[in-house]
C-alpha cells in the first residue's frame, strides 16, 4: 500500500496536450503555414532571413525578461534600456570619435549598471519591481533624451551598418546569430547550473527559498543586473540593424518580451516560464507581424491581433492548468 | 439527522469511497477517523457539494438530498469550519461573519446595526465575549478560528463539520473551542468532527466511524473502542511499537551550544546538543520556541549570545549560512516556508543539495548533472516511501505526510550534522507520523544531533533522550529519561 512508484511514464499524447510550449510550438508551425500560404513572399528566403534578424532584439529581451518574470519580477525599463545604450554607444562614436570597441563597452557597463539600480531597489530595498523599473525607465528615458537634446545620432562609422547586414556563409544573420548564442547560454544557465535553481525557487516560494538556504536577495539581484546586461546587447544589436543611437528607438519593446514570455507558458506569479517557450512566444510575434504586414494589413491590425494571440494563449493555458489540477 | 446510504466515488477507475453507509443524530457529536487518503475529505467534499457521489444516497431529516454546489449545501443547514482560515483581516469581525450572507442586503446595502447585533447574537450563543466591530487582524489566530465557527453558525446550520480545527491553537485556545463545541451539541446540532488528535476524539465524541481505504471499518459509540484498537483500524496493521524504543546513542561530543543566545521574546538561553543526542523543546504555543530556532538558523536577528558549533563559535546571517554549518531546519509550515508546493518533488529534494554543492550532484561551477540529481531524488523517494507517480509530480498535490516526508527528505540529502524539527507530525496521519519518529531516532543512530519542537508532549516523551521545557522566552526546565507529561504540564 506504501510502495512508492518511480518513473512511470505517461503517454507520449498526454505529454505533448499537457505542455504548454508544444501548445505553442504548434501555434507558431500552424501560422508559418498559413502566412506561407496566404502571404506570397513570406516563405522566401530573403523574409526569412529578415525575420531572424527582426526577432534579434526582442528575441534578446525577451530571454531577460523571462529570468525576471520566473521570479515574480518584471522588468520595465528594457525598452529604455535599449535606447540609452544606442545612444551611448553612437555618441562615443560619432560625436567623441571613440573606438567602436570602447564605445560598445562603455554603453554595455551603462545598461548594466541600470540593472543593479533595479536589483538593488528590487532585491534588497524591497520594492516592488513594477514600480522600482517603471521608475527607472522614466528616468532612463529623461536621461538618454536630455543628452542630446532629443536628437538622433547618424553617420556611424561603416562597420556598424555592415555588421547589421552581414551573414556568416551568407545564410545566418550575424544578429541573429548573437541572439542564438544568447538562448543557448542563458538556457543551459536557467535549466543545467544552480544559479538557475535559485531563480526558480525564488519565483516559486521566497521565503520557502531563504529557508532552504537560497541567498534570495543575491539571486534577485544577480536576476536584474543580468537583464540589464542582456539588454545593453539588445540595445548594441539594435543600434547595428537601425544604423543609429535614437533615445526612443526601443520604446514599448518590453511589453513585446512580457507578451512573448507569458505566450511561452510564464506566470506572472513567479516559478513558472522556459526560455525556449519564451522565444517561440517571440516568434509567434514577429511572424503575425511580419505575414500581417506581407498581406498589407495596417500595423493597427497588428496590435489588434497580437493582443487576441496574447488572450487566447494563456487562456488555453489556463484551462489546461486547471484542468491538471482537477485531476488531482 | 444526517444518513449516508452506500456512498461510493471515483476518480478515474481509483475507487476513493465504497458504500459508505452512517447515521449522525441531532445533538451528537461524531468524530470521522482515517489516516490521510482514507476517504474523510472526499465524504467532506460530498456532503458540502464539491463533488457528486457516483452512487448512494444522502438523506438530511430524512429527506434525499442533492447537492450541486457549496451554496446547495448551505441552504440545506450544512456548515464546514476549515482548518484553514479564510477570514479577512482588515475587515471587522461582524464583516466577517456576514460576508458570504445576503440576508441584510437589500439593494446590496449593508444594514450595519443589524450585522452587530446579528453578530453579537452568534458570539452569544457561543459564549464568545468580543467587540464585533473591531478588524479581525488584531485578535489571534485563535480567534479567528472562532470567527470561522461563528461565519458558519451565523447561517444556522442543522450539522457543522469541523475540519481539523484545533491543528494551530494552544491548550488553552483548544479549551475554549471544545467549550463552543459542547454548546453547540447541546443546542442540538449535529457535529462532524475530523481530528489526527485521539485524545480530542475520546474527549469530545459521542460516536466515531473509522474509514480506511474508501471503507467504513467501525461505527458505533466512540467510548466502546479503546485506543490500540481505534489505531489498528485506520492503519489495518498491527503498530506495536508507537514510538520507537529508546536506546541511547548519545555521544560526548558536542554538536551545538548556545550562551546566553537570544533576542526579542527570547531571554538568554543556554542550550546544548551532543551527537546522536535528541533534544525535546517543549512549551506551549508562543512560548518563544520557534523565535529561538529562527535565531539559531540566522532567518530572525539574534541580540545577544554566542553560537558554538563543534566547539568553535560561528555567525549565522541567514539560513544559507546554517546550512553550510551543517544546521538543517525542518519547517512547521510546509506550505509556505518549508516546500515550494508549486515545484517537483524532486525539485524540492534537490534544493538544499545544491545550495550546498553537494558534489556528486553540482559541479565546482555550478552544473547540475541531471542523472546524478535524478538518481538522488529517486533514492531519498523510495527510502522516505513518499507515495507519489514520479519525482516531477508537483508537491501540492501530495496528502500531509507524504509532503512531510519531502521536507524531511530534502534535508537528509544535503546530509547536515544537526537537525531542526518544528512541529514535525503537525496535520499528518498516524502511520507517517510513526514514520517521522522513526527518522529522528535513526538520525540520533547514525550520529546526528537533533533537536525536535512540538507542542504534543506525549510525542517528545517518546522519541527525545531529554525534554527542555520554554515558558515565556525562558528554558525553565530540563528533564531525562522518564519524565511524564505531568512533569512538563507544570512547569510550561
């Protein structure tokens, strides 16, 4: 009557109905089909290659965001993130005719540093994130606007634009082939190393958490100044696609990467959220907006329809938890 | 008043209930006994319209009933106390009472003279005294449970089921409830009481059905069934040995020692713990025992004091620190502070392993091998016997005990050198908590030293080489071997 039963397997079926990223993998195959179909040129290789490089950005963000948000976080000034580091990076460039590499780095240390003001205020003062990264978004933006008046900064040096462009072996675009690189790394670390463990658990249960010996403020804070890190590449990334540092380029770009998370089966309550369901939560937005856009809707459209892909999604996910719950 | 005629239920192809057949009478209180997984809930949840019976009959007065839903139920004068609490705190206690009511509201306006009185009126029968119309935060958690009572009195229920309800308070508080409960019996209610306590079962109870396995094993009048018996029927096997044997297997050495530690409610304290040795913190609830631990663990500020382990003192800042010191706490509350429900068991498990870089499992940078940490969890599973399907099945969907077993679990695989329990068998059935003794005693076996907080005296006399007692911040006394609970009852 007590005999523990170990590893048993359910049907590969259940498995595959009970999970929310092959929901969404599914999704996201059944809409490449239907744009394929309904949108002539969308299953060309040129719109390939130009989707893998618009998902970059928000493909990077969204790998932030999705460490924030596993430990009931969130993170609002990536957005603003994003603009501040191309306008540093640009300025040092252009108007101080710093090495690129100086520049980048310098723009880099600056997104970071956002991130530890966000930990710090999040982890150890205990604020709530909501308002700790919506204050510094405010501020950051003000602050990326002052510096130039609220122009834009152009004619960056050559390399930059043909970096944005370039290929390796002409097929794989260089920013998205950074974004790659980034998934990977930030997946092994969340699923494979300890530290990923400790986001988990905090998202799952703080106090659970420090009980079980997790240094919860050390992890939180790691959390934050990891998504600044993640988007100053974000905002190096853009600043090589757009070809210049704009204070404003990045605006509302984090309600894309929350929208992709939670698309991906994250909870906004915390110990819950894959990378790889994330980044498919980020495919699904730029394929609806980029097939939308092949078969000429309007970009109001878009928003329309991304906010219904948004409602569906978690509602099939949450009827799906509910019912495994029943279950029970 | 209330019959159940052949209730059975299943959940896919599991048969949970079995021709469950029992009468209650009018002013009778009638205990419901069975280890977790026995069926108590599912009845509970039957009869208060949460789930549908499958086959069977209720009848209420003799009259077939129907429920549908919870407020099927309420109409029909069935009222439920949960163990746990489901007041709101910053609304008033008359607030409170009449929350889920309708009755005053005409137009959806509160009519609040008449909630007072209506409310004083409840607490009157009750032979509660308290002001109605202050927020129910400022009064314990013993009061609130009799809030509970009262939101469920208010709507003059012909039968009230009491679902674990003396699980968090103190002796006195439990007094108090016992009180309301002979009140009510003699008001001629009828009272479903489900109790892991035996005593409060004897104490209380005119009759008893024992249910085991979706089955009914005894009913009849609660007087008639003498313990060892009653015991014998919810596990279905013979338990010799309640609590394990005491051998001694204390060593010279010592593991931890406290000067003069404490802080906030907690007077200096001297305490000290050898290897294989079991010490008992006895006291009554806010005696300050669990303030200690948390002081001692780094989880709460300790003011004053020192801290010895093996002999050298150390700082302890939080409870990451403990564990590297080799201090494992096992929590009093599960749900919150000890497990992460939302997560795998072997998530769980794994934990406090990795927070330790137990190498075998994490890497020097970090890397968990998954085979390894599999292996472990699989391991800690079988050896604790925690019934579940496999190591990723969630922990809130385990019964008490098999959770308890997780908390114990993830500590043992971190392999610490000294043990905290606090409340270790708090809402866990008999054969676990059998279980859980013999986890303490085997820990003192292989060497460790343990120190064990309960507020269920005759526990600590049977598993701890010694009972320290705490009265009101302060260890007043220490008892050995063949102390009685008398001894500790007169000096807590």
């Amino acid at each position: 009557m007590n005999t523990p039963v170990v590893k048993e397997k359910g049907s590969m079926f259940k498995k595959v109905l009970g999970n929310q990223i092959s929901v969404v993998f599914f999704i996201l195959i059944a809409l490449i089909i239907f744009f394929s179909v309904g949108a002539k040129g969308f299953f060309s290789a040129y719109n390939l290659k130009s989707l893998l490089q618009q998902t970059a950005v928000i493909g990077i963000i969204t790998v932030a965001q999705t460490f924030v948000i596993i430990t009931s976080g969130i993170d609002l000034s990536q957005g603003a993130i994003i603009g501040l580091t191309t306008l540093i990076a640009s300025g040092m460039m252009v108007d101080l005719g710093l090495p690129i590499g100086v520049a980048v780095l310098a723009a880099l240390l600056a997104a970071v540093l956002v991130g530890v003001v966000n930990g710090f205020f999040v982890a150890h003062v205990g604020l709530p994130a909501f308002i700790t990264t919506l204050g510094t978004q405010y501020i950051i933006r003000s602050i990326a606007l002052l510096a130039k008046g609220g122009n834009d900064i152009y004619n960056l040096p050559p390399e930059i634009s043909n970096f944005g462009r370039g290929t390796i072996g002409g097929v794989f675009p260089n920013l998205a082939i950074i974004m790659i690189v980034i998934v990977v790394i930030m997946h092994l670390i969340l699923k494979k190393f300890s530290f990923g463990r400790y986001v988990y658990a905090c998202g799952s249960n703080v106090t659970a958490a420090r009980f079980s010996g997790v240094k919860t403020k050390k992890a939180i804070f790691l959390v934050y100044v990891l998504a600044g890190f993640l988007c100053g590449i974000a905002g190096i990334v853009m600043m090589c696609r757009i070809n210049a540092g704009i204070a404003v380029c990045g605006d509302g770009y984090e309600m894309n990467s929350i929208c992709a998370v939670v698309i991906g089966g994250g909870s906004l309550f915390g110990g819950e959220g894959s990378i790889s369901g994330a980044l498919i939560g980020a495919f699904i937005m730029s394929v609806l907006s980029t097939g939308l856009q092949i078969m000429g809707f309007s970009t109001y459209w878009q928003q329309l329809i991304t906010g219904i892909v948004l409602i569906l999604a978690v509602m099939v996910d949450t009827i799906r938890r509910r019912r495994s719950q029943g279950m029970e | 008043m209330l019959e159940f005629i052949n209730i059975s239920k299943s959940f896919f192809k599991n048969k949970v209930l079995d021709g469950i057949s029992f009468k209650a009478e009018s002013g009778e209180i009638l205990a419901l006994a069975g280890q977790n997984g026995a069926g108590k809930s599912t009845l509970m949840k039957i009869l208060t319209g949460i789930y549908q019976a499958d086959g069977g009959q209720i009848l209420i007065d003799g009259k077939e009933v129907h429920f549908t839903s919870v407020s099927d139920a309420d109409a029909a004068g069935v009222g439920i106390v949960y163990q746990e609490l489901s007041v709101i705190p910053h609304l008033t206690v008359a607030e409170n009472v009449v929350l889920s009511q309708n009755v005053n509201r005409r137009f959806h306006y509160l009519n609040k003279k008449k909630e007072i009185a209506q409310t004083e009126e409840v607490f009157r029968r009750l032979g509660v005294e308290i002001d109605v119309t202050r927020p129910l935060g400022e009064y314990t958690a013993s009061t609130q449970q009799l809030v509970e009572i009262a939101k469920s009195i208010y709507k003059n229920p012909k039968l009230v089921i009491f679902d674990e309800p003396t699980t968090s308070l103190t002796n006195k508080e439990r007094e108090k409830l016992f009180e309301v409960m002979d009140a009510m019996r003699k008001e001629g209610m009828t009272i479903l009481f489900i109790t892991h306590y035996l005593e409060e079962m004897y104490r209380m109870a005119d009759k008893c059905v024992v249910l085991r396995d979706g089955r009914v094993q005894y009913y009849g009048a609660m007087n008639q069934l003498d313990k060892g018996e009653l015991v014998n029927l919810m596990i279905g096997q013979r338990l010799d040995a309640f609590y394990p044997k005491i051998e001694s297997y204390v060593t010279e050495k010592t593991a931890v020692e406290l000067s003069g530690f404490g802080g906030g409610i907690v007077a200096p304290c001297d305490l000290k713990i050898n290897y294989g040795e079991v010490v008992g913190l006895a006291g009554l609830v806010g005696a300050g025992r669990t303030e200690l631990v948390w002081m001692m663990i780094g989880h709460t500020k300790h003011s004053y004091g020192s801290i010895k382990i093996d002999g050298r003192d150390v700082t302890i800042k939080d409870p990451g620190d403990a564990l590297d010191l080799g201090i494992a706490y096992i929590n009093e509350d599960r749900k919150n502070g000890g497990l992460h429900t939302g997560m795998g068991i072997g998530f769980n498990i794994l934990l406090p392993s990795i927070v330790k870089n137990r190498a075998d499992i994490v890497s020097s940078t970090g890397y968990i091998n998954d085979k390894e940490a599999r292996r472990v969890s699989d391991e800690m599973i079988v050896s604790l016997e925690v019934k579940c399907v496999d190591a990723d099945q969630k922990v809130m969907t385990l019964s008490g005990g098999n959770q308890q077993k997780v908390s114990i679990a993830k500590w043992i695989a971190a392999d610490p050198q000294i043990y905290i329990f606090d409340e270790p068998t708090k809402g866990i059935d008999v054969l676990t908590k059998s279980r859980v003794y013999d986890i303490i005693r085997g820990l003192a076996k292989d060497g460790k030293a343990v120190l064990v907080i309960s507020s269920y005296t005759p526990e600590l006399i049977g598993v701890c080489d010694r009972v320290e007692v705490m009265s009101k911040g302060k260890i007043v006394a220490s008892f050995g071997q063949g102390v009685t609970e008398n001894d500790i009852l007169l000096v807590q």
